[in-house]
C-alpha cells in the first residue's frame, strides 16, 4: 500500500501561539501513525512564491493522511493555526 503525505507550505504570523498548535496537533499525529520528513530548516526557493516554513509528513496510507486532517484531534490544532498562520496543504499519494 503507497504511505500518504502532507505537504504545506506556511508563513507563521505568532511564532509563540505556533508551539500551542505543535502541542494540540501531537494526539493527532501520533493515532495516525505520522512520520516528520521536515519541519521548517533551511530551503532553496528555486520556482514560484515560497513560504518561510515547508513540512512534509509520511503516514502509512493516503488515507490514514486524510483521516488524521479530518479528525477532532487535528481540527482542535487547525483551529489554532488558522488564527496564526497563513499555509497551502496537500495529501499526496507516495509511489
């Protein structure tokens, strides 16, 4: 079965509020079996308009992908970053 990824890309407006999403967000990642590729770090910007902050997380499946966004646990931290934070993100299928 192909693992699922989360790809965003975020500009954070408070990076003090940030950590209080990290935290709510934890049960979440954790129930759906999230694996962190990276997590803001040094980035080249080589197309396009970048963001400050690019993360990219495995899960087991496509699916465990989206059912960790579309949990309670997670929409708890998305309410949070939503206020904070300005991102795009995806769920995209591994090969």
């Amino acid at each position: 079965m192909p693992k699922g990824y989360w790809i965003a890309r975020v500009d954070v407006r408070d990076t003090e509020r940030y950590k209080d999403y990290v935290a709510a967000g934890k049960p979440a990642f954790e129930k759906y079996g999230a694996n962190f590729l990276a997590r803001g770090g040094a980035h080249v910007q080589l197309e396009g308009t970048a963001r400050a902050r690019n993360v990219v997380i495995e899960f087991p499946s496509l699916q465990h992908a989206v059912d960790c966004y579309n949990s309670p646990e997670y929409q708890i931290a998305a309410k949070i970053r939503h206020e904070i934070a300005d991102a795009e993100m995806v769920v995209v299928e591994g090969i």
